[in-house]
C-alpha cells in the first residue's frame, strides 16, 4: 500500500526523537512501532505486535546481519584481547614516535583509512580502533577520530575500482541499463561516471584538509577544546596487564586484512565464470561472510599471540575478550534497530514515493542535482546507501536516457549522483550502519559523532551542488568541477574553521570527550 507523506513520519520521528532526549534506542524503538502502526492503518497493538514478529525478528534473522554483528562481537573481543595484553599500549608508543603532533595523529588516522579501502565495515573497525589509544595520547578527541573513520571508510569503498561495493553498484547500473534498453557495458559506464561522483571525492580530500591544517568548526571544535582540558594522560588506562610487544597488535589487524581479502578471492572466484575480471570475482564474492572469517581469525591470532608472549594467561585473555563484547551490546541493539526501521521504511514504500519526485517533467541539467538531493533524503531516511541505490539506479538511468538520449553525459553524472547522494545521506543519517559502526570502533557516543560529524558533512554536501553537480549538469567538465570543490572546500576551511589556540576557553562542549564506545 502507498501511505504517500504519511510513510515519512517513522523517520522523522525517530531523529526527533533522539534529537530531544538522546536515547538512541528508545528513539528507534519507537520508530519501528509506529510504522507497524501505519502499516496496518492504525492499528496499535497489531502494529507493535507486527513491527516485533515481522521487522525486528527479521532483522535478526537476516543471515547477512547476523554475520555482521559477528564480525563486530568478534572485534570487539580482539580489541579486548591485545588491549589488556598491553600490545596497544606498545603499538601507541612506536606511532607515536612518528605522530608528533594531534595534527599528524590525524593525518596518519586519514591515511590509514584510505589504505583500508576494501570493505567500509572493516574500515570503521580497524582503523577506529588502532587509532583511538593514539588519539588519547595526543589528546584528539574521539568525535574528530570517528568523522575521520566514517569520512573514509563508505566513501573510499564506494570510489574503490576493487572492494566489497563494486560488485553491488555495477549490478545496480547494469540493471538500470537494461531497463534503459542500451547496449552498454556496465562496469565501463560505472568508471565512466566515477568524476561525477562529488560528494565522497570532495568528502575524503575534505578530511585530509582538516587534519593537515589543524582546524576544526562548529559542535567538533568545542569538543576538541574540551577534550584538551579534560584527557587523561598517556598510561592512565588501569586495564592493561601485559607488556606485549607492538607486533601483538599489528599481527592480528594484518590477519584481519589479508584473511579478508584472500576469503574475498576464494569466494568469488567458486562463483565466477573461468577466467573472468577481478571486478566480477568480487561482484560474486560473499563480503559478509569474508569479513566473519577474518575476524575469527584475527580474534584467534590474539589469543595465540597473548599466550605465547606470556603477557596474558588464557583465563585473562578470555576475561579480556569477554569484556570487549560486553562494550558492544548497547551499539548492537542499535544497529540491530537501525536494521529494523530500515525495512520498516521499505515496507511502507517510503523510497518509493520519495522518487515519485523524479517522475515530473524536468530539464535534463538538472536531473543530477535532483538525483543527488533526493538520494540524499531517501538515503537520510532509510540509513541504507545500497537501499538507495537498488531503488533508485533502475529508475534514474532510463529517465536519464529519456531526457538526454544524445548526449551520455546526462546518465553517467545521474548514475554517479545516485551513488553520491545515496553515500551523502548514510553519511549523515544517525540510523545508519557505518555512522554506527564508526561510533563503535572510535569509541564515541553516537549522537556526538552525528552532531560533530554533521556540519562537515552539510558543507561538502552544498559544495557538491554548487560546484559539482549543477555546473556539471550544464556540460562542465567534471575534473575542473572537481577542481573548483576541492578549492571552495579549502576556503570554506579558511573561513570557518579555527585552530585550537584561537577557541575561546569559555566555550560549552558539546559532547562529553571522554565518552565510551556507543
């Protein structure tokens, strides 16, 4: 059934709602139920009762959401495991010897991210997680970490020629292509469209200015200065035991990676016909259950590592895991939620009529813009970029073709603004799975890392539109395009930010600096 703008108001309560009380889970919660309600016209007990026994129970038992919280709780016992060990603490000491400042803590955290390019929940976990002990040290707040983590981790997987998201956007384009009814190849066009992808471009040089020039706005510079004032120092975490050497912590991360990767391989490749591209391997490729088996073998490497060092024994390394779950639970009823509103939403056609917007008549120079704006507020509602783009791809290319069948520059900057716009609303939305997961592994409290991330975020987002999308969309090319946002970006930092000596001592924070993982 189509509840047109009535399909809205889950969403729109669920942000109000952890907007005014800050109780994410209760937010959601309520969300859910009152889009069983709406679903079932009314019906209170019968939409609750269904919003349990259908969303939510549904949610769980998605194999592939089952696999993610596995994956997490398995990271989480990791962390645990080569934290106590003291092989963090090791692994912060010899980083430390080459971040000599918080600004080159951030640049090292940026890179870092754009190294781990192949999957974006690895990213939030491995990256947050590493860089958290360092960013303590250097008195880095963890809301800057987790919008450095969640800045380039959905971001440089989606623009990645190779990781875990190609497969699913080149299927989504070829779809579109297909109902189109034009012979084109599908990974071809989606390598074409990669210039017009502004918003996760301009995202991650974005990061890279902010940590180089040592600025921050907005909620995220009072937090740092907070964060100045109040950090403990280096060496007042009371739970290390061991003394492990830094290898104990790197092997397990390095097992983490190239376990995943070679699973990635393996997978795909039983899949695939003989002999054929990397991409198709990896469209074929089961991500999820690649990332459980490297985790599970990134968990188990810290066991035997911790053992055999003697910096722990095996009851205190299984105390040690134990304790790394436990700090999971609350972010995995979250996620959990988050999952459940999520197909709330679709149930009740919410993208749908979102993209309903498209089917008027419009100039075809500014179907980008209205692409990229409308994946945006889908993506923002659902908390889901590949929900986006599943929907919106097979809609967006035919109509680009119909407005545009001359000239390919019309489809290939729609097909790349889907994309974007879809990475642009998950990017800022709070019920998103990579807002959650970076909170989890930077180890910040969610909606600290929504409000500090979001003015980040809106700013490349209008410099997307301004500089992206619209000239773009009026035949300019998309490199000179790219070109003006990365210098308006650069301005815009100018402008607006500030370094930390110029923050006035006198300013609230807006975010507790010392807060545990979400």
């Amino acid at each position: 059934m189509d509840h047109g703008v009535l399909s809205l108001a889950p969403a729109a309560v669920a942000i109000a709602l952890a907007v005014l009380t800050r109780n994410v889970i209760v937010s959601l919660f309520s969300a859910v139920a009152l889009a069983g309600i709406i679903h079932l016209d009314g019906d209170v007990i019968g939409g609750v009762a269904h919003s349990l026994d259908k969303t939510v129970v549904g949610a769980i038992a998605d194999v592939d959401h089952a696999k993610t919280i596995l994956f997490t709780v398995m990271i989480g016992a990791m962390v645990g495991v080569i934290g106590r060990s003291g092989g963090t603490r090791s692994l912060v000491e010899a980083l430390a010897r080459r971040a000599k400042s918080p600004r080159s803590v951030q640049v090292l955290s940026w890179l870092a991210g754009l190294i781990v390019f192949f999957d974006d929940y690895a990213n939030c976990m491995i990256v947050g997680s590493s860089m958290g002990p360092l960013c303590d040290r250097y008195k880095v707040s963890r809301a800057k970490l987790a919008y450095i983590v969640d800045s380039t981790a959905a971001p440089v997987a989606s623009l990645a020629l190779i990781s875990t998201w190609v497969g699913f956007e080149v299927g989504v384009i070829e779809e579109g292509l297909k109902t189109a009814k034009v012979d084109i190849e599908a990974y071809g066009f989606f390598v074409a469209g990669w210039p017009y992808r502004f918003y996760p471009v301009l995202a991650m040089a974005f990061v890279g200015m902010v940590a180089i020039s040592g600025r921050d706005f907005g909620a995220m510079r009072r937090v740092r200065a907070a964060q100045q004032e109040k950090a403990d120092p280096p060496g007042a975490d009371t739970q290390i035991q061991g003394k492990a050497p830094a290898w104990v912590a790197v092997t397990p991360i390095l097992v983490l990676v190239g376990v995943t990767m070679a699973m990635l391989w393996l997978s795909g490749q039983a899949k695939a016909p003989a002999g054929a591209p990397l991409f198709k391997v990896l469209e074929q490729s089961d991500g999820y259950g690649s990332i459980v088996y490297g985790s599970f073998c990134a968990l188990s490497t810290a066991f035997l590592l911790t053992v055999a060092t003697r910096s722990l024994k095996l009851k205190e390394s299984t105390e040690a895991a134990i304790g790394g779950m436990k700090l999971m639970f609350e972010a995995m009823v979250v996620l959990l939620l988050a999952w459940s509103l999520s197909a709330a939403m679709k149930e009740l056609n919410t993208p749908q009529y979102l993209v309903s917007v498209l089917r008027t008549a419009l100039p075809a120079p500014l179907l980008p813009t209205i692409t990229f704006l409308v994946g945006a507020v889908i993506s923002f509602a659902v908390g889901s970029s590949y929900t986006t783009m599943g929907i919106m791809m097979p809609m967006v290319v035919p109509l680009a073709f119909e407005l545009s069948p001359d000239d390919m520059m019309i489809p290939l900057a729609a097909s790349g603004s889907v994309l974007a716009g879809a990475c642009f609303g998950d990017h800022c939305s709070p019920i998103s799975d990579t807002t959650v997961l970076s909170s989890i592994g930077s180890g910040c409290k969610l909606l600290d890392h929504v409000r500090t991330q979001l003015p980040y975020a809106l700013v490349i987002g209008v410099i997307s539109v301004a500089c992206g999308t619209l000239p773009a969309g009026y035949g300019l090319n998309p490199w000179i395009c790219l070109g003006l946002g990365a210098a308006a970006a650069l301005l815009a930092l100018r402008l607006l930010g500030k370094p930390l000596s110029e923050a006035p001592e006198d300013e609230p924070s807006e975010a507790d600096p010392d807060a545990s993982p979400a």
